[in-house]
C-alpha cells in the first residue's frame, strides 16, 4: 500500500494530470475499501439485482460510506443513481464532493475538479419525500431517464428509507425492480441504540426483510474510531472481524 | 449630538420571482400611510405598484432596479429596498444586501422555497444579513405555511419557527393566531386596514398551543431568564419571548417566521411588528471599512453621528433632475453644504441636495444621520464609491462583482440614436458593474456584455424606451476563454535591422498551465541576461498577448510565464524590442501548450409539473446539459443541471412550450470548463468565417 501523501510530488498550481494519477487513485479505493477487506466477492460487491444494506445509528456514517462506495463505482465509469428520501439534491451533491475531495488530497492529488469533471456525469441524484416514495415511481422516473438515453444505472442508492415503518411488499416491488434493470441497490437502515440487536447481529425491525439482502455491513463507533463489520455476505476466513475506518473518507486507516 | 437609533430599520425584501414581494412592500407603504391607495403589479387599473417605478417593470411585472423608499411604523423609521427577484439581476440583490442590517424573506405558501429562494438566501449568509421569513400567498390553493417551514428547515437550513398560526387556508384566509401573545388577529376594513384581536378560535387552540410550546423552546436557546422561567413554570412574558428570539435572530441563528396574503391584506401589519421587534437597528451591526492611509487595515466604524462621515454608493439612477445617487451613511451626519470626498477619485464634492426616497417620488431632507439610507443629487461617481470626510481616508470593503458571462453587439440605426445610446450605456455601465460596455476595434461594433440574456434584453429595451435609441442587435456571444494544458519552452529572439537604431531582445524561458490565477509573471534571470530595466517591458508583453489568444482570439486565462534566460544589445534594446520579443515568445510557446478552449457552464434549475420532468430533462440533455439531480416535490419537481450557456440561448421559449407554459427555470453562472473537441472545431469553423467576413 502507498503511504498517504508520497503520491508524485508536484509544483504548486501546476496541472501534470496523467493516467498515473486516475490508476492510482482507482487503485488506492480499491486496496482501501473496506467491503473488499471484509471479503466480499468481487468490486461490485453486490451481484446484478442484488441488496445490500449499510446498518448504523444516527450520525456513523452510513450516507458517507455508500457515497464511497459510489466514487468507486464512478471511477470505474459505472453508473450510480443516489436516491435520498430526505436530503436535498444539493445536500448530496456536496456530500460526493467533499468525499471526493478528501479522498484526492490524502493521496495528493493536485487537481481533483479535473477528475470530478470527468466522473461526475456517472452520477445522478433523485430525491424523493418519503411518503411519495415508492417502486412504481422510481421506475417511472428511471424509465424516463432511460428511454432518452440519459442515464442508465448499474448501482442504486436508496438513503433515508425507512425500514420500521414500510412493509415487506415495498421492498419485494423494488427486489423486482433491481432484477428487471441489473443493478444492485445499497440502503442505508438506520438502527437505534434503545433496540437491542438479535443474535445475528440485526436488529429487530430488520429482520422480516434481512433474507433478501445479499450483504449487510454495520458501521460503529467506538471513542471517536468508526470500524465497520460484516454481518452477512462477508466471508469469514478471508476477513478479519472488523476494520478501522477514516471518518473522512470512510476507506480503511492507514496504520492497521 | 447623539441620537437614539435604537428605532431605524434598514431592511430588504428578498424572495423568488412572482413570490410577491412587490405587492408586499405597496401593502407596507399603504399602511404605514407612506401611499394611499393600492395599486396591484399588472393591476387592471393601469398604476402599477408603487414600488415598481420602472414603465419596462410594470410591463413585465417584474422587478428590475431596487427602489429605495422609506416609512414609519410605530414609532420606527423604516427605511426598504425593493430587490429584484430575478436572477440575471443579482448584483442589485448584493447591493442591496450590502447597505441592509436586516431582510425580510418572502416565500410563496404553494411553491414553498424554490432555487431563487436557494440564491438570495446565499447571499444574505455572505453578507451575514439577518431576516425573518414572510410566508405569503396563503390564499392560494394549495397553500400549505408549514411545509415551507419545514424546506426553510431541510433546504436552507434555518433554524426556522413559526410566530403564527393561520386561521383558514387557501380561499378561507381569514387572518394569523399570534403565538406570543395567543392571540388571534383579524384584518378589518376595505383593505385590512384595522387590526382587530380577539379569542382564539376553538378549534385551532389545542393546535396554537402546541406550536407556542415549539416558539417558546426554540428562544429559550437564547436566553437563561426564559430557560429558567420555563424550569421553574413561571409566567412567561412577551417581552422576555421577543428578547430571546431577537437574540438569535441577529445571530443568525433562528428565523422567525410570519404568514399571511399581501394581495388579501391579511398578516402584513403583525410582520411589520416583527421587523421592529426582531430585525437589529443599524448600531447592532458591525460594518467595516478599510484604511487607505494605514496599509489597508480594517477599521470597525461606529454608528457615531459626531465622528467623520463614512457614506456608501450603493445605486444610482438617472431621474428627471439629473443623477440620483443612493447612498447609505454608515458613521458621522451628512449635511447638507457639507464637503466630502469620493475616496476612488480623490474628489472633493459640495453636498447639494439631500433627499429621502419614496419610490420615485422624494423628500427633502437637511441631513441623513449614521444608519440612513438617502439620495444626493448631482454628484458624479460610479456605484460603490466611498465619500468620507476630508480628514479620513477610509473606504467600504468593495463588493463582491462576478465577471460577464454574456455579450451581444449593438447598431444604433441613425446618429440621433448614436448618442442616445452612448449615453445610455454610459449610465448603465455606471449603474451596475456586472453591466460592461466597449468597442470592438477590429469590427467597429458596440459590445455589450452582461449577465445573461435577459439581463442584456432589459437594458436593450431601456435604450429603445427612457432614451429613445432606436438600436438593432447582433447574435448573442458567449465569453469563451483559452487556456494552455501543458508547459512548453521558448527562446524568442526579436531583431529588426532596417536602417537607424535598430531593435533587438532576446527572451528565454517556458510558460505552464495554473489553475487559481489568471496571469503570473515570474522573473529567474540570475546574472542580467536581460538587465533588470526591461523586465518589466517583458512582462508587459506577455501579458498583452493574453488579451487575446494566438489560437481563436479569446482571452487567454491561467498561464504562468517564466523567463530563466535571454539577452540585449547595448544600442539596439528598448522597451519596445522586449515587448515584442515578449510577443514573439508567447505566440511562439503558446501552440506548443496545447491550447484548449473553456466555456461558461451555467447552474439551470427547472420547476416543472411532475409530467413534464421526462421531457424537460431532454431538453436540458440536448442542450449538452449534465443533469445533477432532480428532486420530487408533491406535484412539482425541481431539476438541477449544469449546462453551457451557448446552449441556453432561446431556451424559455422553449421550456414554454414543451410544458404548456407551466415550468420556469433559473439559471446563473457556475464555472468555466473545456469544450468538447467537436464543440471547439465548431467554434474555430465560426470564428474562422466571422473574420473572413470582417476582412
């Protein structure tokens, strides 16, 4: 692994923007992703029409670390589509750019609005009330995107649903919806610190809808440290229990 | 003599297009007994409103320049500036934002906070402007106060609280419930002129109650006697309820939110109550200035009416009497014969005339104290010039003036409409420094540049009316701007032999791309290569050659020059021989660079009925648009997008008629990016032809 900050040295305000920097930007959120490290299959991590859930309570991280995961999908020119039920469409953007931007200036990466100009157009962001949300009305949204040519996504993030309050159907309508298009759906379920988790770890207003998820992570606190842990799809051998991550970035510490 | 300015409010109505805040500010002058009559905007009587002096305003029913105008309101002097709602207009919102202490921010109750709201909201945070909201239109359908509420919360989050309730929404708008007081409040009279409390409605105490809770644990935030007065259930006064929420308004920290309808007359005058109780007076506000004498040192200036003036053009005008210059006095008194000096000039001015504004009609006065906002007549200065006293040399920290985006050739068809137009674009230039003008030497046109199209169609059409300059204008240009991508060397050597003292410089070094500025110079000429007296002559050619670039002739931004080598003649080098050596260098190493072109990419943002959202997002991707997001709003939806403005030209007539007129769209400059190479062989196909044609 690259130490941070040893990236090419550079002159001040000089623009050298070389395919070395992309690979090695692409390389160093590859080797630092957690879900690689916590043994997850392959770089998409989710297979085609696939769930995958971030679990947490208020305030951990979880929009950060799917916002993550998303540039790793950008960078790869795959597309994602950020769906947040409660954010505004400039909330989230600067979400994507200040994560972007923390992540290039730990690997020195001069000219990051360069590189955000060139991802940026594999990112398109909806956002919905809550209460109007539903499957039907993503796909006429979407459908609307596709059939113009407009945007086609591999990977859907859905932030803000809420998981206590909407029944198994919803979830089963959208399950549908990610096999009809292939992609893969990542949701964020925010858990609270009054529900005392099950044995496998989920909590309890999860669990009528855990077995249609393919990966479920959860992210924790601990002083002022966030590790993240598998609690479904990960493989065992391959991972250890838990990893430390940079609140900044959500990618994995330096020192571990 | 020292004046209690506890009772001066100097605020601004800021809001989105078509909020209605126009009509807002005539219900204020109507009764604050500033008007007599009410005067809708497009009304059917032909008047107009008040505040909308301009004949192009009443016609378009939009607000273009910011009147000034003052009133009084129990026992307070109010003094308002109208602010235009348009984006294109903006800098007339920064303006204004720049004299005010306080605002008042108008949001539709059916439209809610909408991307004009998103703008002027920036800019009241830039200039640390503290408001209360004002929810307006309740009478329409569809009205809902409290989901505004809740975007002010969500999408500028404010920290935003209710100080009413509505009694009756949409038709059955029938006046607020006032939480402080718990009261209710009727609005009586042809024109809601007579305030009338009475009992809170039954059915809506349980619900006034509540909210009074919510009021009351948001200020009690600001203030330990109201925290402990609620541990210790004691009475809660409303002096102590408006005490604690004044202080978090002015600390930005909360805002206060009235409702009601200007156009039904209804929820007005308890607003105006709010501006006096929690909107700060000019004292409570820290203005700065900068040192001229003392290195440009920052200055607090005190709202002392005995200390050396410090005053502020913020407008001018061109009236029937001649220039109106708006200006606000932010330390000591103006007077009238009293003698000032305009700090950019170094001019000294007698004051003449001291007037206070009423729309477009006047007051005069003898003086305007520290805190006022007034007008001079017949003194020459450009908008944002500082006058101070004789004895200091302090002047306002200068306003923030983002560059032209647009430009647009203009013909006047005869002579007489020649110098109409010279000095109209004379005035406008003056009037607003995002408005530029010039001559293009190579074709002889008169260019204007602006903010956008319809920033440049407005003042088009006050050429053709206030000054009767009959002109025909060209295609809209866009400002496109070239840069270099990679550093490239040069070894430039100027020699001219042609008899008589002859010219000779030698200029050696590299130029490279740079990305925070536009131009840098940087001289490593170790051993007089080239003798220091000529270093200067070099710098100014290179930077000549950046005006207009080697590669389509737009003007060149972002290149750092360094020159490491060179060398001279004893008789042959001057000034002159580097500058073109300068020249030659630069023309030399510039292609090398691999020059790009960069073109102004604008921030769109779309309202659309949900219907239309497919079709408008094709519109905007045809445009060459990057669509960043679009978001579902019940039945509206909002799509964000960045889009070149070359692409934007005649774009609302489109968008019209793809959603049965029932979308608009917003649009202000974002950022500078490199086009397309098909976009940029099309541009240098363009500009190829128009020289050819100008041969």
């Amino acid at each position: 692994m690259f130490p941070i900050g040893v990236a090419l040295k550079r002159e001040k305000n000089v623009i050298h923007l070389t395919y070395k920097d992309i690979m090695m930007i692409k390389k160093e959120m590859l080797y630092r992703n957690p879900l690689i490290n916590l043994g997850y299959a392959n770089e998409d991590i989710l297979p085609a029409g696939g769930f995958g859930a971030v679990l947490a309570y208020a305030g951990v991280g979880k929009t950060a670390l799917l916002v993550q995961l998303a540039l790793n999908m950008m960078l790869r020119e795959h597309s994602v589509l950020h769906v947040s039920l409660h954010d505004a469409v400039s909330k989230v953007d600067l979400w994507y750019q200040e994560i972007f931007h923390d992540i290039a200036e730990k690997f020195g990466i001069p000219e990051v609005q360069e590189y955000w100009d060139k991802i940026q157009p594999y990112r398109f962001i909806m956002t919905f009330k809550v209460e109007g949300f539903s499957a039907p009305k993503l796909e006429e949204r979407m459908t609307d995107l596709m059939e113009q040519n407009i945007f086609k996504p591999i990977m859907v993030i859905i932030d803000g649903y809420k998981f206590d309050e909407a029944g198994r159907g919803q979830l089963v309508q959208l399950k549908e919806l990610a096999k009809k298009y292939s992609m893969g759906l990542w949701f964020t379920v925010h858990t609270h610190r009054h529900e005392t988790p099950q044995e496998n770890g989920l909590p309890l207003s999860f669990l009528h809808v855990a077995d249609l998820f393919d990966a479920i992570v959860q992210l924790a606190t601990k002083g002022d440290e966030v590790y993240i842990k598998s609690l479904k799809g990960g493989s065992a051998d391959r991972s250890p229990k838990d990893l430390l991550l940079d609140p900044a970035t959500m990618l994995i510490k330096d020192n571990q | 003599m020292k004046i209690d300015d506890q009772k001066i409010r100097n605020i601004g109505i800021s809001a989105h297009i078509d909020s209605g805040k126009t009509t807002l500010t005539e219900r204020i002058l109507y009764y604050t007994k500033r008007i007599h009559a009410i005067h809708d905007v497009k009304g059917k009587d032909g008047v107009g409103a008040t505040m909308d002096s301009m004949e192009l305003e009443k016609e378009r029913g939009i607000t273009i320049a910011s009147a000034a105008t003052y009133c009084e309101w129990k026992g307070h002097e109010v003094n308002i500036i109208d602010t235009p709602g348009h984006v294109d207009f903006t800098i007339e919102v920064e303006r204004s934002l720049r004299v005010l202490d306080g605002a008042i921010l108008v949001l539709c109750a059916v439209g809610g906070v909408q991307s004009q709201s998103i703008t002027v909201d920036r800019q009241m945070k830039r200039y640390k402007v503290p408001c209360i909201a004002f929810i307006n239109k309740c009478d329409r359908s569809g009205a809902n106060p409290f989901r505004v509420i809740s975007q002010l919360k969500a999408k500028l989050g404010h920290n935003a609280v209710a100080m009413q309730i509505p009694i009756g929404l949409e038709n059955d708008v029938q006046g607020v419930v006032d939480l402080v007081g718990m009261k209710a409040i009727y609005f009586d009279g042809d024109n809601g002129e007579m305030v009338r409390e009475a009992e809170i409605p039954a059915n809506i105490l349980e619900e006034a109650k509540a909210k009074r809770e919510e009021l009351i644990d948001a200020a009690s935030l600001f203030s330990d006697e109201l925290t402990e007065a609620i541990l210790n259930e004691s009475a809660i006064s409303t002096a102590m309820i408006y005490a604690a929420l004044r202080k978090g308004t002015l600390q930005r920290e909360i805002t206060p939110v009235y409702m009601g309808s200007a156009y039904k007359n209804k929820g007005v005058q308890p607003m105006l109550d709010g501006v006096t109780y929690l909107l700060p007076c000019p004292s409570e506000i820290q203005n700065e200035a900068i040192d001229m004498d003392k290195n440009e040192e920052k200055v607090v200036l005190s709202n002392d009416t005995e200390k050396p003036i410090v005053a502020l053009v913020f407008k001018l005008e061109d009236g029937q009497y001649g220039q109106l210059t708006y200006i606000r006095v932010y330390q000591g008194t103006l007077e009238k014969g009293s003698t000032i000096v305009n700090v950019r000039t170094g001019k000294k001015v007698k004051v003449g005339r001291l007037v206070r504004m009423h729309a477009d009609q006047m007051e005069d006065v003898e003086f305007l104290r520290a805190g006022y906002i007034g007008a001079l007549f017949g003194i020459e200065c450009s908008s944002g010039d500082t006058f101070t006293s004789p004895d200091v040399n302090l002047t306002m920290i200068s306003m923030y003036v983002p560059k032209p985006v647009i430009s647009l050739a203009i013909v006047p068809k005869d002579n007489k409409s020649q110098v109409a137009m010279a000095k109209a674009l004379n005035r406008f230039a003056k009037e607003d420094p995002t408005f530029k003008t010039f001559v293009d030497h190579e074709t002889g046109d008169t260019i204007i540049e602006g903010m956008g199209e319809l920033h440049l169609d407005i003042y088009v059409e006050r050429m053709r009316r206030e000054y009767g300059a009959d002109v025909s204008t060209g295609n809209p240009r866009v400002a496109y701007r070239e840069t270099i991508t990679q550093r490239a060397d040069f070894n430039y050597t100027h020699k001219k032999q042609t008899g008589g003292a002859g010219q000779f410089g030698r200029v050696a070094g590299y130029l490279e791309p740079m990305t925070d500025a536009e131009f840098i110079f940087e001289n490593k000429i170790f051993g007089g290569a080239i003798p220091t007296q000529y270093i200067a002559a070099c710098e100014k050619g290179f930077k000549q050659s950046m005006a207009k670039g080697p590669k389509l002739e737009f003007p060149v931004t972002g290149v750092k020059v360094v020159i490491n080598d060179g060398a001279s003649h004893a008789v042959d080098s001057s000034d002159m021989a580097f500058q073109a050596a300068a020249r030659g260098a630069f023309k030399e190493a510039y292609l090398r660079a691999k020059p790009v072109i960069h073109e102004p990419i604008m921030k769109v943002v779309v309202e659309t009925p949900a219907e239309f959202q497919g079709s408008v997002m094709g519109l905007l991707n045809q445009r060459r648009g990057m669509i960043i997001g679009s978001q579902d709003e019940d039945v509206m939806c909002v799509i964000e997008a960045q889009v070149p403005l070359a692409e934007m030209f005649g774009f609302s007539t489109i968008l019209r008629s793809a959603t049965q007129g029932k979308a608009q769209f917003t649009m202000e400059f974002a950022l500078y990016r490199q086009v397309p190479q098909s976009i940029g062989e099309k541009i240098a196909l363009e500009v190829a032809q128009n020289k050819k044609s100008a041969a």
